[in-house]
C-alpha cells in the first residue's frame, strides 16, 4: 500500500476510534444530578382512569 494510503487508513481508523471513545465516556461519565439527566418511562397515558373502580365494566 502507498503512503498516501496509509495515511487515510490510519486518519479514518483514528478518527473512528476517538469518536468511539469520547461516545463511551459521554454515556459511562457519572452525571452531577441523574434525576434530571435519566430519562424514565411513565406507564400512565392521560386517557387512563387513575383508579380500577372507574373502569367501565358493562360491557
């Protein structure tokens, strides 16, 4: 191989790894407040009764 391909291998190889890891150390980096940075999920939708004895069951 050329020395001109050597060195777009090793520019994309590294430029590749470096993405690599800065994406690991964003996600593995302990965040100050992880209330506030963690996403959750809420089972409840807005069209869902707040209690079992309000379901209609007369079907």
């Amino acid at each position: 191989m050329t020395t001109g391909g050597w060195l777009i291998m090793l520019g994309s190889v590294g430029s590749v790894t470096l993405l690599f890891a800065c994406c690991v150390i964003k996600v593995m980096k302990d965040p100050f407040n992880p209330e506030e940075t963690l996403h959750g999920f809420d089972p409840d939708t807005p069209d869902m009764p707040d209690e079992e004895e309000d379901l209609d069951r007369s079907l």
